[in-house]
C-alpha cells in the first residue's frame, strides 16, 4: 500500500491534452524516428498538419503505434499489413460495438 | 517448477524442422495475438506461444531444452540438472522483445533466464533520460463519472546484478482524470524508468480499460440502461425513477413507449469533452398473473382490446 501521507498521482489524458513530436513518439514507443517516418508513409500514423515545418501527431497515435509495433514484431507483418491490419480491426471493432448495441 | 513441453505447446513433433516450427508460431500467433484475438485467454496463450518459440526457433536453445526429454512424469517436480546449459551458447534477444518480453515462465527463467537476456540499445537525444514505461489497468466505471483516486498495483520488471529479471510490485495511487474513455492513456510524468546519471526520470504511461458495471453498458462515450417499466405505464405513459451515473432521476416516459425503445438524456453519459449520452432502453416487465385480481385483470384487457401481437408474422 502507498504510504497514507502520499498524495495521489495525477497526469494527463494522453489522447486529449497531449501533442507529440516525432522525438516524443520515437522516445515513448522506443524506436528509431527513422521508424516513424516509415509508419507515416505506409499510412499507419497520420500527421495533424501535413505541411506544418515539424511533424505532428495527436495522442492518440500513441496506442496506434504501440499496436502497430507490436503486431509488427510478433507477427512479423511489414507496414502495408501493419496497415491494412489496424485498419480492419478498427472496422471489427466499429461492427462489433454495432451488433452489440442492436442486439439490445 | 513446472516443465514446460514446448512442442507440445506450439502443436509440433519434437522432430519439427525450423520452417514447420515457424509456421506453427505464426499461426498460433495470429490467433492469439491480444491485440487481435478474442479468445478468452489469449494474453496467456499468446506468451506461452512466444516462450515456446523463442526456444525452439534458436539452434543453441533448442538443442539445449531437447537435452532435457521429455520432462519429469505428471506430477513430478522440474529442476534443471546441474550440469545444465554447459556447452551451449546462448545469445542475442529472442522475439520476446515484443509484447511479453518480461513475461517468461518460471521454467524459462531457470533455464534460459540470465543468458538470453540482451540489454537494448540506448535511443533519443537524451541518453540520461529514464525509460519511458507502460501498463495496463481496469478501473470501475464510476472512476470515470465521478473522478476520484484508484489504487494499482504495477507488476516491474527489474534485472539484478546476476541479470535475473523478476517483477516487483509498485503500488501507485492514482487521481483518475474524470471523463477517461477505455483504451486512453494516463501519462504520469516522472514515473517511469529512473534517470541514468543527470537525466530526468522516464514517464508512466497507463492505458485503462472498463470492467462491465452492474447497470450500465459502455458505448464509446455513452452509457445504456435497461429499464423495466410496468405494461401500464408504457401505454399510458408515465413518470418514473430511474438511476443514473449521478443519482436518480424522473424520466417521463412517453406514451405509447414499445420494448427497445431509447429515450437519450442529453449530456448524462461519459463526462469527457464533449460529454457523451446516457440511454435508457425500455422493457417492458409484464406483472405475474399469479392471483384471481390479476388474472381477471388481464382477462378484462383481452376482452377489451382486439389485439394480435403476430399480425405482422401473417398468422
């Protein structure tokens, strides 16, 4: 248990309040920027604004890169299945949350 | 400890070449990868999988693990033999540096534990920087209505002098930022791994998700309710109680309401920007006709009402 006198952690909402570089990205992910790049022309990551001077990306790129490494890696996919991959879990998941909702 | 059959795991005969070995991995894999998969315990299987890989798929492990037999009989208790390892070499990271890198079985650490662990490269700008780390919570849904703090108990994994990893339990006590959504991430700054020399701590990132409440259904950001209301007040319409993430309420419901039907309470659901809906789906409860006032009661209803609830079935 915490000590009692600790005062509780508080943060952010990643997804909400936070703008990432592809530095904090590469750091939080703990891959190269190369990788970033590469995840951004195959479409996995999408950038805020494609013709501001630095890269940006909203938080939630952060679970979205997470995945996609990890899929990368355990399934030995290449980016363009990476891709296609998130793509089509995103559309499970949209058909699934559906069929829940018209099943009640 | 536990012997750990690894062929048996990965569904191959203990004579499987590299290439069936593989293609076995790929598609256990596939199936229960967490991020993809749906099976029930596919976060378990999924690591089983990928021990059982990181040993076959490497000539020196293999080797090494085929040494052993076939295991102890049922029953029996594992230990490696004292002999163990000598004359094999084994190096270089395993596919474990993925999704369950810190996870191994006790049966993995014994055998494999201090050797098979490669340090990864330092990255970033910032070499004195602490890691950045990850962890994943459930949280009741009231955390997020309500806001409030959550205690978590992390499991870390630390490697000793002797390069053995082990988990060591971090209990945080966290203020839950009203209004999170499932598969958001709380960051923590200054949590994460510590700092090598000057540099700043990493930070601590928590993804949450919802244990399925009582009452309430998540959608995205809103909530549903199935609320029973009586054959009466549905024809007729009605005031009634109903709950909600932040107390009871009247609930007018319209006459004429059917089963299924969804009166939305604007603003009521997840209280995230923009705040999402709360549902109220009606059911209809029918009242037991258990006593003769009841029966003559829906006996006066049949008698009144030339009602057949099948007319669009064509009967």
């Amino acid at each position: 248990m915490p000590s009692p006198h600790a005062a509780p952690l508080s943060g952010e909402i990643v997804e909400e309040s936070v703008v990432l570089s592809v530095s904090d990205l590469s750091r939080m992910i703990r891959v190269d920027e190369r990788h970033i790049v590469e995840l951004v022309e195959e479409g996995v990551l999408s950038v805020l604004e494609i013709d501001s001077s630095e890269w940006r990306f909203s938080g939630a790129s952060l679970r979205r890169a997470r995945v996609a490494l990890r899929l990368e890696h355990d399934l030995g996919l290449n980016l363009p299945g990476v891709a296609l991959a998130l793509d089509l879990l995103e559309e499970l998941e949209r058909l699934r949350r559906e069929r829940e909702i018209e099943r009640r | 400890m536990d012997f750990k059959d690894y062929y048996k795991v990965m569904g191959v005969p203990r004579d499987a070449t590299e290439a069936q070995i593989k293609q076995a991995y790929r598609k256990l894999a596939r199936k229960y990868h967490p991020d993809v998969s749906k099976e029930k315990d596919a976060e378990a299987r999924f690591k089983e999988v990928g021990e059982a890989y990181e040993v076959l798929r490497s000539p020196e492990k293999r080797a090494a693990y085929d040494q052993l037999g076939s295991g102890p009989r049922p029953g029996e208790r594992f230990n490696p033999p004292p002999d163990w390892g000598a004359g094999f070499e084994f190096g270089g990271a395993g596919p474990g540096a993925g999704s369950g890198q810190a996870d191994h079985s006790d049966f993995f650490e014994a055998l494999f534990g201090a050797a098979g662990r490669a340090h990864r490269g330092r990255r970033g700008i910032d070499p004195e920087r602490g890691e950045d780390t990850h962890a994943k919570v459930m949280l009741d849904l009231d955390a997020t209505i309500n806001g409030g703090t959550r205690t978590f108990t992390l499991r870390i994994p630390e490697i000793d002098a002797t390069g053995h990893m082990s988990a060591k339990a971090r209990t945080l006590n966290v203020q839950i930022p009203k209004g999170i959504l499932p598969g958001q991430t709380i960051r923590l700054a200054g949590q994460g791994g510590p700092a090598h020399g000057k540099g700043a701590s990493g930070d601590l990132y928590i993804e949450v998700e919802f244990e399925p409440h009582s009452l309430y259904r998540l959608d995205g950001r809103d909530l549903y309710l199935d609320l029973p209301v009586a054959p009466w007040e549905a024809a007729l319409g009605a005031t009634v109680k109903t709950p909600t993430p932040t107390g009871p309420v009247d609930l007018k419901i319209p006459a004429g309401t059917h089963a299924g039907g969804k009166l939305r309470l604007k603003g009521r659901g997840i209280p995230c920007s923009p705040p999402g809906d709360f549902y109220v789906v009606t059911q209809i409860a029918l009242p037991a006709a258990d006593d003769e006032p009841a029966k003559t009661a829906y006996r006066a209803m049949a008698a009144a009402m030339p009602f057949n609830p099948r007319a669009s079935l064509g009967v």
